[in-house]
C-alpha cells in the first residue's frame, strides 16, 4: 500500500480539512496516509470520525508548525526542524513514506524538500508545475511560481519537466510543449523567451508547436505550456479570478427572476459537469518538479475534497514512477 504524508497543520483550514481529507483518501482510495503535526490536536480531530481507527491512518507527531504568512520559509525551515512540513517531507527522504502533500506555505515546502530530498542531478532550480482545465485536455503550466528570475536554460529545463509529468498524468507520448508569450511569431518576446525559443525549437524529442498566448492556453493548443514562475504565476492567479466572476455573475442572473431560476434548475446537472470541469480542486494540486521524491503542493485555501484528490495524486505520481522517468529525460536531453 502506498503511503503518502501530510502537513497536518498547513493551510488555511488546517487541521480540520486536512485531516478530513486524509481521512476520505485513505476511506476511499485504500491509501495509507501519515498524518504529521501535533499528536494531540491530529488525535481530537479524528475523533471526529468513528470509524478513523480501522483505516490506514497514521499519525507522526511535529511539535511545531510554519505559519502562511512567514516572510522568509527557508529560514523558517532552518530554524523550526520540528515543524509538521519539514518531519513530513523527511518522511519521504528516509523512505517511510512515497509522497508528501502539503497546502500551507509553498515556500517552505520548497525549501523543505530542497533541503532533505535535494534536487536531481541536471536540475538547476525545481519548478511548480500546475495542471489547469481547458475546452479539451487540461495543460500542465510549468513553472507556476517557483522561480521568478529565470534563464533559458532553466525554461528549457521547465519543459522536461512538464513533459514528464504529461506522460505520467495522461499517458501522452508526446505532449505538445508551447512557450507562453505575447505573440505567435517567432522572434517575439523578451531575449528570455527568444533564447528559450531557440533551445526548445533546437531539440527534435520535444514536441514544439512554438509560442502560445495566455487566450489560446485555455483553448487546449497545447499539453505543456512553459513560462517563468513571475509570469506563471499571474497567469494561474488571473485565470482562478476570472473563473470565480464569471461563476459569481453567472449566479446572480440565474437567480434575478422565477424564469431564470427555473432555468437554472433544468440547467443543474450541466452547471454541476461545468463547475467541476473548472474546478481546481479536482486536479488536487501542483506538483514540485526536480526534487528527489513526489511533492504535490495544494492551495493554501483547499478543503477536504481538494485534500483528498491531491493525496491520490501523489500516490498516482508515486506508483507511475515520476521521479524515475523525470531522471532518465534530464540525464539523457539537459542543457549544461
């Protein structure tokens, strides 16, 4: 079975969601999962769930925590070794456990799983990579905020990486990589992406259809799309945004009148199949590429359901061997 741990006590719902979700993975998807935090606060909060005791539910106690807010997460990590995100992660370094979840703070997770999974060999710096929902297939956006200042190589390296996890998550045998950019043409851009052109276009295992614009993203044009962490950053946060008007206006005129609340009635079963499709808490989370072992980052805000698909995630990831496939493409196509 599986084992995958989790920050008990990261997020914004902690440690009610997320135990409430460790509890549900390992209920309905047999997943062993390490619960990691303060023994006391994790044992009251199963209790919550009679039936807690005969799944494989574990937990691994950590006296301390690392708050959302804290200014300098690798600091933090430094100085807290204790905390329920660095005895988690470490849970994997040693072996006891494949995966590790987490939805508090994204720079010390980072930085945690730097510190004692270290990064694989041909790696310069890991990248975030996100899965987002388009009109087709969803597309994996890599990086999504782990590193803002970035060369071409690093870029050329995002694409590996996003490549790896496209065949691990949709068994596409070759995803087709687009660069995020202002522009179609060739030549557009800033000297980062001009250069990161050149290298991907360079490369005939990759499969580049060439510049992509933020419209055309959401269309499905592409299964990887590469851009920094500064730039895929905006680009998630301003998508999510915009899903959440368009779902808060859509609701507000399907409730103005009797007939447009009838409407909506008939209309229940296809909005439910939309807010689904569109729904990041379907996809779980987003993984940290480049490190030695699966970690999948959950945003800050998840709850139980968000929790639970991001554990199974990380156990998907685990048992496609990820990690082994991610080595193989650096060692045989990194730029050095």
């Amino acid at each position: 079975m599986t084992t995958i741990a989790v920050d008990a006590m990261g997020g914004d719902y902690a440690p009610s969601e997320i135990v409430h979700g460790a509890y549900l993975a390992a209920k309905e998807h047999s997943i062993r999962v390490q619960l990691v935090g303060p023994a006391e606060i994790i044992e009251q909060e199963l209790m919550k769930y009679p039936d807690s005791s005969l799944l494989p539910l574990e937990i691994v106690h950590a006296a301390d925590v690392i708050d959302m807010g804290e200014l300098q997460p690798a600091n933090a990590v430094r100085k807290k070794p204790d905390s329920s995100i660095v005895i988690a992660v470490q849970q994997v370094a040693i072996g006891k456990a494949s995966g590790i979840v987490a939805a508090g703070s994204t720079g010390a997770a980072a930085a945690a799983a730097l510190f004692s999974l270290k990064r694989i060999d041909g790696i310069d710096r890991p990248c975030i990579a996100a899965v987002m929902p388009t009109r087709r297939t969803p597309v994996i956006l890599a990086d999504a905020g782990a590193n803002i200042e970035c060369t071409p190589n690093h870029l050329f390296q995002n694409a590996l990486m996003g490549i790896a996890l496209s065949k691990s998550l949709f068994k596409l045998e070759k995803p087709r990589v687009g660069l995020l950019n202002i522009g179609e043409e060739p030549g557009k851009g800033n000297l980062l992406v001009k250069e990161a052109y050149d290298l991907l276009k360079s490369e005939q295992f990759i499969n580049f259809i060439g510049n992509v614009e933020g419209r055309d993203v959401t269309e499905g044009i592409c299964d990887v799309c590469v851009c920094d962490g500064f730039v895929g950053n905006v680009f998630l946060k301003t998508a999510e945004g915009i899903a959440k008007m368009v779902a808060s206006l859509l609701r507000e005129e399907l409730t103005k009148s009797f007939i447009s609340k009838l409407g909506a009635f008939l209309l229940q079963d296809s909005f439910y199949r939309l807010r689904k499709r569109m729904d990041y808490s379907e996809y779980g989370g987003a993984q940290l590429l480049g490190v030695n072992g699966v970690c999948v980052i959950a945003h800050g805000s998840s709850r139980h359901i968000a929790i639970k698909n991001a554990i199974k995630v990380a156990k998907e990831a685990s048992e496609a061997g990820i990690i082994n496939l991610l080595q193989s493409m650096i060692k045989s196509y990194v730029k050095t």
